[in-house]
C-alpha cells in the first residue's frame, strides 16, 4: 500500500479529520498539490443534488486526449496532470484510477487526500463505487464528459446493482473553479492552398455520398471530435496546447451545413471563405458554439430525419436527445474519421517532406548532447527547450505536437514522464536518455522516440534496446493483405522481448495527422481501430522500462504502401518516414536476423539519400558528419555494431557522390 493509503487508511481516519489533514501536509511530496479545500467544496455542491458520489473524467466536451487548461478538471481537482486518468469523490473520500502509463507520476503528484487505483478500467471503478455508495445511491456525472460508450459501461455495470447514474450538465468543478482559465483569443484560420488537395466543398461532397450511399438512411452527420470539423473544413485553431483545433461541432445534412463556434471568432476573410452568408447546399451556416444542444433537438423535431453519430467521440449530452431510436444511426466512428485517416497523394508528400526536416532538428539535438552531457552541464529540461528550438527554425515550423518526453536514467522508466523545474535530472554519461519529441508544421505532424546512451551501457540495456529495436523492424518490414487490422500484427513488436521475459505497459501504435493531432484515431494497433489501408500513417514504438533504472523506446512514424509479393495482390507493408538513426551503441547485432540487418542496411540508405541533402542545403557539416557516421551499413548479423576502416572512409564521401554509389 503507498503512503497515501496508508494514511488514509490509518486508524479508520478521513481526510476530513484534522489529525488527517495535519499529517497530509506533512508528507506532502513537492511535486504535489493541496486539494483539501477543492475537495471540501466540492463535496458541499453535492449534498443539495442528492449524490453520493461524483465522477470526473480526464477530457473535454469533445473527448480529446489532449485539452486545453480550461478543461482541465482532474487536473486541477487532484494534482495529477497525466493525460489519462478519472477521479471519484465521495463525502469521505477522494480516489484516483490511471493506467500504468503514469502510476509513478501519480504517487508524486497525489497528495494525501487521495488513494491511487492501480486498474483504470471502467469495472474497477463501478465495482468500487457499488461497494462504497447504498442501493439506491446517485452517482453524479457530467454528460458532455462522457462519451455513448463510455456511459453505456457505466449503466450496463451500476444500474443491476440499483446505483443510478444522474446527468448533471452543469459541471460540478467548473463552479468551485476559481481562476478558470479563459477562452482562448486567437481565431481560427484556413489552410494555404499549397497544403491541399481536397478543398472543403470537395470533401463535403465526399461525405454526402457517404451519407447517401449508406443503407440505413441516415439525413445528416454529427461531427463531434475537433478534428472531424477542423478537417472537413481546412481550418486550424490554438483552442487546444499542442493541437490545431478550435471548439467546434458539425451538423451536415445532404443540402445544409450547420457549424458551431464562437462566432465572433470568425473573421469576415473566413465568413467569405466559409460561404455563410448564402443558403445553398455548399454554405456554410454559422451559430452559436452554447447552441448545439438546442439546434440538434429542433432538428430532430423534423419529420423523416436520422442523424449518423460515431459513438466513439460523441458525447452523452448531445447522444441522449437524439430519441425516438428511428432517429438515430450509429457507427464507432464518424464517415469523416474513417475518410481522414488515409491520406490523400498530395497529404502524403508533404508529411514525408516536414519529417524531412523534422530529423535535421532531432540529428541536431543529437548532436548538441553528444558534445554536451559529458562537460556535466545539461539537464532534461535544457535538451527539451534544445530540441524544441531546433524545430523552431526549420521550415513552417509551428510549435511541439506535444510536451517533449526528456528523460534520463530513472525517469525514463516513467513511459509518459515530462520534465519539470522541479523534477529534471543533469543528463550523465552514465545513465542511458529516452527523447520522445515532435514537431507541428503547416504541412504535418511529426513524432518519433529514440533512446541513446553516451557511456558504457550495461549488456542487459544493450540486449533490451536491441529487442525493442528487433519490434520496431519486424513491424516496418511485415508484409500482409490490405485490409488487416493492427491488433492481429502488434505482438510482431513484443516477441522479441516476450522471448525473454520482457514486456511494457502501453500500445504500439497511432495515428498521425496532417498538422493535426500527433495521435489520430482511428489508425493504429489496438482492437477498436480500423483495419489498415494504403496511405494511412502510423507510429510504430515498441518499448522496455525498468522501475527506477532506465526506459527505452523506439518510435517511428510509417506510411503503409503497397508491397510487391510472388503471388497476390492487395498487399501492404511499411514505409518509415522517420529518418533518424539508432544507437550504434546499444544494438547488439548478435541477435538480430539477416533479414533485420538487411532492412537496418537499407533504412540507413534512405536516411543518407533523403537527409543528406538537406541537411547540406542548410549547411549543417557537423551534423551531416554525424550522420554519415551514425548510418554506417552493419556488417551481418552475428558481427559487433562496429564501423570497419572501409565504411569510415565511405562516411567521408558527399551525398551526391555515395548515392550513386550505393
């Protein structure tokens, strides 16, 4: 049991006694905040409503992982910053249930008003709240925080056990918010017409069909997630930390288009663009952002209507109005998600070309700490703000697609830990270091891991990094019928360590977007993703922790493309558009297949043909050295990670010159 339970549970004492409360603030980590009062008047606004409990999801009306600070409940409620997690509140206590992804930033960030529970499953948290609540018992919850799915477990597992759910759409923790961040000011903005290929009327048409061709008759689509609007229209925002969205949802029908914002956002520059001020099947009808509960009951009034929802990003608030049942059709996800994760050719080419400048920023990092980390002076967070400003100067840089993982020695065993002030370690040539980083530019989205060490690293980490490693290929280089779902090929990126007794604790794979959200659903290997297709992008980042020693993972960004087999047809394999090389150091070839040094020989050939000339044209020498360097062919399989004196004088030889000899 950790400290905070034991606390808690110590001499049956709530964190209401204040024996409790004086002992909390005593073990109180630095890392933590004091929720006591937060809590206290939480719990007051529950009395009058007659609930036992309140549940308090990590997301945001429109179920983003990522949220902006204004949404940020559980944050704010708890301490705990991670970006998956849900907290209940009852009159005595106070529990936190996460994955175990951030169970250890947890324990730091928790303070003693809490308990952590180590199942974040929907069950775990009912079975817990059937024990803790009487029959009969509410249990308050937000339904705009709720997804169709999401609630439909918690009823499914609450309701025979006589524990009602009790909707409460004006949400509890917004009213003791005291400081609440504002909306954000900027505007949303178009898309230049250099990035696209589909103009907005263009993909608008394509749903329609979708929406006319489907057997069941649906009148009109609900767009929920930030993302399906952003996308439909070639619009990007700065509602959302690290992602282009802005507050928005979707009605389209097959000759109207309603869009909801804040319209005063809306630029006169946007409104001609968007068509709203004419009312034809292609203009777009501009309204209140508060409104879309209230325009979807009055259009649900309409004889002959059925409205098509993608369960998976629909929130309860908006799902529970759309009653009789003939009104409603529902799939997982939205036609617009299925259409947006395969990209189209022009998508393709310029997400290729901004992970083309991507890896000149991360080489450059690279560089920079090799020289650096062993004069002794830098630290987690200085190699995060390094990386984030090499990014800065490349090419329609727009930002970090997320907060930069920079981890060394133990906090690289946090899969998800990002440094802080109060938390960054001095990076040593003794510890091995985990980057996980990316990059938001107009013409892509950028995410790639490596992990790197600049001393002597152990050989259970070399052994460890090069089964990561050996995932990562045997993912890249698989070949399988178009149309397979990841979930059937993502142990292919776990048998290497599986062989050995080794595993890590969160998925393989997502999906990427065009100057989008670095993970974009619903491309990837869990089970309720789509099966994959050409042109889709997906991570591929299998990985190994050791409690309070090192992490280690390797991430790559892939586009599946066609494969040519003996036989079939219709077969895919991966593309790697990630163009950074490995830690020479830590691989040990010994283990590694022939057809894995193979595919290891020809990433690095791609790497030197693709990036080596750009990184000439920018005139980066030293980091152009480095990568001839680092990208030097292996030997066979069975031979040391060694460079022999041939290939050393071969990364000596301008990039013109070995391409053509390669």
């Amino acid at each position: 049991m950790n400290i905070h339970n034991i606390l808690a549970h110590r001499s049956g004492s709530s964190s209401e006694d204040p024996i409790f409360k004086i002992t909390c603030m005593h073990y109180l980590p630095p890392t933590a905040v004091n929720t006591t009062l937060r809590i206290r008047d939480l719990r007051a606004s529950m009395i009058p409503l007659n609930i036992s409990a309140y549940i308090i999801p990590a997301t945001d009306a429109h179920l983003s992982e990522y949220i902006a600070p204004r949404d940020a409940r559980l944050a704010w409620m708890s301490g705990f910053t991670g970006s998956a997690g849900t907290a209940v509140i009852t009159q005595n206590k106070a529990v936190l249930w996460t994955d175990s992804r951030y169970w250890i930033q947890a324990e730091r960030q928790i303070d003693c008003n809490w308990e952590l529970e180590r199942d974040a499953s929907v069950r775990s948290i009912t079975n817990w709240l059937i024990l803790e609540i009487p029959e009969g018992g509410q249990v308050g919850f937000d339904p705009f925080l709720f997804s169709v799915d999401t609630f439909d477990v918690y009823n499914t597992n609450l309701a025979p056990a006589g524990r009602i759910l009790k909707s409460i759409p004006d949400n509890l923790v917004d009213k003791i918010w005291t400081g609440r961040p504002p909306l954000p000011p900027d505007n949303p903005i178009r898309l230049p017409d250099n990035v696209i290929e589909r103009t907005w009327p263009m993909k608008v048409e394509q749903i329609r069909a979708q929406i006319s061709d489907n057997p069941y008759k649906p009148t009109a689509v609900l767009l929920s997630a930030l993302d399906e609007t952003a996308w439909l229209f070639n619009l990007r925002g700065n509602d959302i930390p690290f992602n282009p969205f802005f507050y928005s949802y979707t009605l389209l029908s097959m000759d109207e288009i309603w869009l909801f914002v804040h319209i005063e956002r809306i630029t006169e520059e946007l409104k001609v663009y968007l068509n709203s001020s004419c009312y034809h099947s292609y203009c777009v009808q501009l309204l209140e952002y508060s409104s879309v509960r209230s325009y979807l009951q009055s259009y649900l009034q309409k004889l002959n209507v059925r409205v098509w929802v993608g369960t998976e990003y629909t929130n309860q608030a908006l799902y529970e109005l759309i009653t009789p049942e003939d009104k409603l059709l529902t799939t997982t996800y939205s036609p617009v998600l299925t259409t947006k994760a395969v990209k189209d050719a022009t998508e393709q080419h310029i997400l290729k070309e901004a992970h083309i400048r991507d890896a000149v920023a991360v080489m450059q990092l690279l560089v920079w700490l090799e020289k650096k980390v062993p004069e002794g002076t830098e630290t987690e967070l200085t190699a995060a703000h390094f990386v984030d400003q090499c990014r800065s100067k490349q090419k329609n840089s727009r930002g970090p697609s997320f907060e930069t993982i920079s981890a060394s020695g133990a906090n690289a065993a946090l899969a998800h830990y990002s440094p802080s002030n109060e938390t960054a370690r001095k990076l040593s040539v003794d510890e091995m270091y985990l980057v996980d980083s990316g990059g938001q530019y107009l013409d892509g989205t950028t995410d790639i891991t490596r992990t790197v060490h600049w001393g002597k690293p152990t050989d259970f980490q070399k052994e460890a990094y090069t089964r990561v490693l050996m995932g990562n290929i045997e993912i890249s280089r698989s070949v399988f019928p178009a149309g397979t779902r990841g979930v059937n090929m993502e142990m292919l990126g776990r048998r290497a360590l599986w062989e050995v007794g080794l595993n890590y604790g969160h998925g393989t794979g997502h999906g990427l977007g065009n100057y989008f959200g670095v993970h974009e659903w619903p491309v990837g290997f869990q089970s309720n993703n789509i099966p994959f297709q050409e042109g889709m992008f997906t991570s591929i980042e299998p990985g190994y922790y050791k409690e309070n020693d090192f992490g280690i993972r390797i991430e790559d960004i892939a586009v599946t493309v066609p494969a040519t087999t003996k036989h079939g047809n219709n077969y895919l394999t991966f593309e790697t558009v990630s163009l950074v090389p490995y830690d020479r150091k830590l691989i040990n070839t010994s283990l590694l297949s022939p057809e894995q040094v193979h595919w290891l020989n020809k990433y690095y050939e791609s790497i030197r043909s693709v990036v080596g000339p750009e990184l000439e044209r920018q005139a980066l020498k030293e980091e152009y050295d480095w990568m001839m360097k680092h990208t030097a062919p292996f030997l066979s399989a069975g031979a040391s990670a060694v460079i022999s004196s041939v290939t050393l004088l071969v990364t000596m030889l301008p990039s013109v010159l070995l391409h053509n000899l390669l």
